[in-house]
C-alpha cells in the first residue's frame, strides 16, 4: 500500500478532473492523442513506465479541469480497454469508470489490409466490435479482422 | 436516392429463399434469354482491373436484355491512371448510366461506392474479396446438373487458401446442408477461419492431401480451382505438388454417374484436355450459365422482375 502511494506521488495530484489510469505504458501517447490531449490548455500531468502491481509498468495522465464523454472514452477501448478513468472532485476520486466497448469505430483506426480501399481512398475506415471481450475489429469494406494487439491509429 | 436495397456486394446478405428466387429467375432468362427488359437503360461496366470472361458475360447479358453499355475494360485509359479518386469516377459515371458493374482491384472498392452511388452497383470482383455472381452461377450450375442444392457432396480441389470462390462457395451453401472435401496442398489448405465457420454452421467436411479415384469416388461435385507457382513461398513445394493436383480423365472411372466437373476458369492446366469430351466435364456450360445468372442479376439490382 505504501509503496502504491508512493507512485502515485510521482505525479502531482489534481483538484478537479480527470486521471486514466492503468494505460499499459507503450499506449500513453496513442490515448494523448485520441483524447486530443496536445489542444486542450488545461494542466495535464503525464506519467509513464510507473510501476504497477498489477500491470508491471503503466502510464498514467491526469488532464485538470476536464471531463471526457461516454462518446470520447469508449475510443480508448480499441488501443487499452483495461484502462481507468477516475473522476475527481476536490481533490477526491468521485467516480470510477472502466471504459465501455463501443458496437462500431469510427475514422480512428487504419485496417491492417494493404489492399483494403480504406488505404487508398480518401474516405473514413468503419469497423464493427465482432468481439467485444478481445476487442477483435472487422473491417466494413474489406471483411479483414484485426486483433487488438495489431491495432494501429490513423 | 438510396440505391442500398438493390446493390449486389456480396451474398452475405441473402438467405436461402432469396438465392432460390435468383436461381429461379436465372432459369427462366435461360428459357428466353432475349428479351428488351432494358430497352432505353444505359449499364457501365467500370472494369479497373482487366477481366475478359466476367466483363463479356456481363455485357452480353445487358445487350441480350436490349439495354446499351458503356465503359472500359482496363484502368489505364482512365482518369484514375491520372489520381482520380474511385469516388469522382462514380459520381461521374452514375451521372450518365442507371447501373453500374465494377471490378476492382482493391478489396472493398464496391462496398465503398454502393455507398457513394445514387445508382445500384453490382460488384464484379474486389480483389481478393467478393465476387458474386461467380458464386450465382457455380450455385446455379450445381441446381441445374443435380435437380437440388440440398445435401450435395461437394469437392473442393486446388488452392483453397487463396481462392475467393470457393470461400463464397462455403458461405452461400450453409443453407444447403452440403459435405465438402478439401483437397489441396499443405501450403493452401483452407484456412482455419473458413473451417471455424464451417463448424459454427453445421457444415460437415474433410480434407484431404491426396487427390485420386478413390478419395473422389463419392462427388456429386468436383470443384477444380488453379494452384498458382506464386502462391507458394517454397518452390521446391511447388514443383513436387504441381502434378498430384490434376485431374486426368482416367479418375473418373469409378465416380458417380451424376457427378460433374465445375471449374471457374481460366483454366491451365489442372484439368487434362482429354477430360473435355468427359459427359462429366461441366465448365464450359457452367461459363454459360453465368449469362442467365447475370441477366437475373442485373434486373434485379434495377427492380425489373
């Protein structure tokens, strides 16, 4: 317990906001970025490589003042669905939230198919969640599967 | 105006009435395959990728149906030579035809534009994707030698690793109650999602590295497909399996009266010549059947039947 407490120290803690916690540390900056995290003007506090009971080593990122939607965190899910988001108000974990596992995915991922149209026209990639447990994506247009480890963001 | 009812992309989406009903109407186009149901329309047929035998089936069938075709038939006369992109040539094209008939050399090409297209699209091929009416007419042809499509035994023969029509073949026949047999090299034996699906569907089968009289004895159908010198990653696998999967007229000796030799052609040289003259041999009707097949096919994608 005392050492949990003690990485958690590593990064400041924050009055008012949001902290994703338990993001496997190669995927930290994937979340940077499907949140938008580089536009938003609010302090953010990135750690990564901290140590973790559970996971070895994670990423953790706390963003003050801001809270994401439903809509903004179930993105998350294709890279790192194991991740937590921790709500906090007055300094105070208000709220745990796992992330939800969306049925379709949206202009965010790239199909692993060099000859999928996806990859060639200028047009949005579409993918349904055929497994929701291991976050396995099939492609709309090229019928390809991928597993959520060869996952890659546009 | 939403074209996405009267599309043919795949046939992920029919069930076993609606293959039926096709097949019915392809049967009757073969009673009386001329007639002016197309007077006064205008089909494309956008050929991206070259394709005789698909391309001709299909232009016959409009000319045969009284309708007129433009088009091309090799991407490099076009503007997509240029960089255009797939979506402006649609949107160009569909300005002019009421029906569009794609090939294309990358996997959800047609997918794509059905959904971009204010006219019906039928896709032709996509790659290494969907080709549906190949599956149509195999289905068709299966009908019209056997009298049913139910509980057939069906042989798969050659590369079933990459082969896009024998995979439809699985998919569309899981209505039917078929036996398959997969006979092929090591290198392109069926690959284990197909074989899952068979499973999760209830479609018995077996494979089989060997091809002879004995393994085909029971075929209602035997499916021949091309196995290709670049398929293989070690050639020296290739030249000693390049000869066990040809079929030669002596192996059908023992085999059932009713069975016939379906082939997607082209064909090089899986199927020895001296088969040809075989009662058995199928292929070149089989290629025929796929004009009734595509006139039901393109009636259908304009809601003419």
């Amino acid at each position: 317990m005392e050492k949990a407490k003690k990485s958690e120290q590593l990064v400041a803690a924050i009055e008012n906001g949001t902290v994703i916690d338990h993001i496997p540390s190669d995927k930290v900056f994937d979340v940077v970025n499907l949140l938008g995290l580089t536009s938003i003007t609010t302090p953010i506090t990135i750690g990564a490589n901290l140590t973790s009971h559970k996971m070895g080593s994670k990423g953790i990122i706390k963003i003050a003042d801001r809270y994401f939607s439903e809509e903004e965190c179930s993105k998350l899910s294709v890279i790192a669905p194991n991740i937590v988001l921790n709500i906090i108000r007055n300094y105070e974990v208000a709220e745990k939230k796992a992330i939800p596992v969306p049925d379709e995915v949206r202009g965010i991922v790239k199909c692993c198919n060099p000859m999928c149209i996806t990859n060639h026209e200028p047009m949005q990639t579409v993918f349904r969640v055929v497994d929701k447990r291991n976050g396995t994506l099939r492609c709309r247009y090229c019928g390809k599967d991928i597993p959520r480890d060869d996952v890659k963001l546009l | 105006m939403d074209n996405s009812g009267r599309s043919l992309i795949s046939l992920e989406g029919l069930d076993r009435d609606d293959i039926l009903e096709l097949l019915r109407q392809a049967a009757t186009f073969e009673t009386k395959p001329d007639r002016k149901i197309l007077d006064g329309k205008v089909v494309a047929t956008l050929f991206f990728e070259p394709s005789t035998r698909t391309r001709l089936s299909f232009e016959t069938a409009v000319n045969r149906l009284g309708g007129r075709v433009i088009g091309f038939s090799d991407a490099a006369t076009t503007s997509s030579s240029k960089g255009e992109t797939l979506k402006d040539t649609i949107m160009m094209v569909s300005n002019y035809a009421d029906l569009i008939i794609m090939r294309h050399y990358l996997e959800g090409a047609a997918k794509y534009a059905s959904e971009i297209s204010p006219v019906p699209i039928i896709n032709a091929g996509d790659g290494a994707n969907q080709h549906p009416s190949q599956t149509m007419l195999d289905l068709y042809s299966m009908l019209k030698t056997q009298g049913r499509l139910d509980g057939l035994d069906i042989f798969l023969v050659g590369d079933l690793k990459y082969g896009r029509t024998v995979h439809s073949m699985l998919t569309a026949m899981r209505f039917f109650n078929p036996t398959f047999h997969f006979i092929s090299p090591e290198e392109l034996k069926m690959p284990a999602e197909y074989k899952e699906f068979c499973r999760e569907n209830g479609i018995r089968f077996s494979e089989h590295s060997e091809f002879n009289e004995k393994v085909i004895s029971e075929a209602d159908i035997i499916y021949m497909t091309r196995v290709q010198r670049e398929r293989f990653t070690d050639l020296m696998e290739y030249e000693r399996v390049k000869d066990s999967f040809i079929l030669h007229n002596d192996m059908l000796a023992g085999t059932k009266p009713n069975l016939r030799i379906l082939h997607p052609l082209p064909r090089v040289n899986e199927i020895s010549q001296d088969v040809d003259s075989n009662p058995k041999a199928y292929y070149f009707q089989q290629a025929k059947n796929g004009l009734f097949v595509r006139e039901a096919l393109i009636c259908n994608a304009l809601n003419l039947l």
